[in-house]
C-alpha cells in the first residue's frame, strides 16, 4: 500500500509509504493519498488526522520527477491540478489536519504540510521549495500558502533560492508550532491531534473553515460570514450542552460525528 491508514482512538494516521524514492508523489500517489483523506473524513469515529511520511529520512521529497521529467505543459497543467485538488481537500475538510514532518519536505512535500491545519516537526526536519533548481516552479499552492504561513519575504528568499530551512529556522518563521526529537514526533503528534479530536466535531469544522478565511479574500465579508456561523452554532446541541456543563461545572459529554 503506497498510503497507509490506522487508528489511534479518535485519531487516523495517514502515512506516505513510498521509502525508496523518499515519499515522492506520482499521481498514483496522490489518488492513493485522496483515498485515504476520505475515507478518514467520512468516518464519524474520527475526529482529527496526522499526516506524516514513512521511514527516519523524510516527510515527502515533492512530486515524483521522474514523472514529470518528460512532461508536456498540458500534462503538466493535469498534475498541478491534481496536487491543488488534494491540498485543497485537505484545506478545507472538515476533519482537521496535524503535519507530522519527519525529514525532508520538499517541493510538493511542503505543500501538502502547508495545506495542513497545524504542523510540527522532527529536530532533522528541512523544509524547501527547491523547484526553482529544477527549472520550474512551486505548483501544489506553495506561492500562495509558504507566504501566508510565514511572511511574503521569507517565502520569496525561499522559492527563489530554493534554499532548504532547518527545524529551528521553520520554527521561527511559524511555519512549524513545535520541534520535537524524532523519538518524540510521532507520540506529540498524534497527542496534539487527540487534543482537537475531543471538541465536538461540528464546532471544530466550523472554526477551521472560519480560520481559513482569516488570511486572504474579503476580511468584512469573512467577518460577516464568522457572525453567521456564529448564530448557525447555536442551533446545535453541543452549543447547549457546552455552555450546560461550564456553568454545572462538569465534563461536556458531546456527540461525535
Ligand atoms: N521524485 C522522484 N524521486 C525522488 C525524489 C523526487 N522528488 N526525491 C528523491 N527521489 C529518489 C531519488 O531519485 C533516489 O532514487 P534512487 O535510489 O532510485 O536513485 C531516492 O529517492 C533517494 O534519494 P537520494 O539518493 O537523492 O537521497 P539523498 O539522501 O542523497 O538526497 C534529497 C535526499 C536531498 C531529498 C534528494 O533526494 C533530493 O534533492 N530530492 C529531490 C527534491 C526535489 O527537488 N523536490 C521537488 C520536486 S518538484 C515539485 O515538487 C514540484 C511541485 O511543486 C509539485
């Protein structure tokens, strides 16, 4: 299986399992990988995923260049759209989404982390967008997620160096919240992913779809629409039940799914 998939209580981990060539992407590999998001996503027992990469070396090292070696623009165009269609699920999902970056994230790599809620990383970790040394350019959303993660001068002096970032860099542009060993990564991944999977599953879409609209597009319009989804979470139970069990002072028992 080039994408595996386990359970870990309320958490689902998905893992790129493709070691030989570092966890590059063929399209095989993101079909394999939208797959796997899916099914995560429908699953009501599920309630946050991490996403990570197999073997001690790397999180992903981008799209598969072999594959795109011989590449006409058309078929190129194809597996740009193809990284956006399963970037953008993971963006706006509604399960929300912890980047495990154990290694490498490179090109299309970094991009998956970046289409990723919240992302935390091994003391090994580099981050790059290397595509302008290979003749082209970042084309899973990294010119428009790098600099939102970070800043826009940090995220040119990258794509136009192709630079590589270590762990302690990454930390301190915020493109990661925290550095652990790689001993450590997967355990506080998966912890912190936990941490989102026991608040009531419709309120966490619900604030990771107004986030989204945090950076970007109409402010007031994403302003208004926060006010409406606001009021929408008080037709729900869990509004209810949250705001019952703060004032009994006790544990919001909340419905799943
Ligand atoms: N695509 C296909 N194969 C890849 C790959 C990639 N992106 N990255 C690594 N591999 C393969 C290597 O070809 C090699 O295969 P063989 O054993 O068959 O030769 C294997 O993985 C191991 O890699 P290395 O021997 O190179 O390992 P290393 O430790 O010496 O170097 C590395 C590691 C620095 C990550 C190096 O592999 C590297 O630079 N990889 C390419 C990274 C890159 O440029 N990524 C961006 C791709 S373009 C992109 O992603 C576009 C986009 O925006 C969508």
């Amino acid at each position: 299986m080039a994408v595996d998939i386990e359970r870990r209580d309320a958490v689902a981990v998905i893992t790129l399992n493709r070691q030989e060539a570092l966890n590059a992407m063929s399209p095989e590999q993101l079909d394999a990988l939208e797959e796997r998001l899916r099914e995560a996503d429908t699953d009501p027992a599920v309630g946050a995923i991490v996403l990570t990469g197999a073997g001690p070396k790397a999180f992903c090292a981008g799209a598969d260049i072999g594959h795109m070696r011989e590449a006409t623009p058309d078929e190129a165009r194809a597996f740009a759209r193809r990284g956006h269609d399963v970037a953008d699920l993971i963006e706006h999902m509604d399960t929300p989404v912890v980047a495990a970056v154990n290694g490498y994230a490179l090109g299309g790599g970094c991009e998956m982390a970046l289409a990723c809620d919240v992302r935390v990383c091994s003391d090994n970790a580099r981050f790059s967008q290397p595509e302008i040394t290979l003749g082209i350019l970042p084309g899973w959303g990294g010119t428009q997620r790098l600099a939102r993660a970070t800043s826009l001068g940090f995220a040119k002096e990258m794509i136009l160096t192709g630079r590589a970032a270590k762990a302690d860099e990454a930390l301190a542009k915020g493109l990661v919240n925290h550095v652990y060993t790689a001993d450590e990564l997967m355990d506080k991944a998966v912890e912190l992913a936990a941490s989102i999977a026991r608040q009531p599953a419709w309120a966490a879409a619900a604030a990771k779809r107004m986030c989204n609209l945090a950076l970007g597009g109409d402010k007031a319009e994403a302003l208004a629409r926060e006010v409406d989804t606001f009021a929408l979470a008080f037709t729900t139970p869990d509004q209810r039940e949250g705001m019952a069990a703060f004032l009994d002072k006790r544990t919001p028992n909340f419905s799943r799914g």
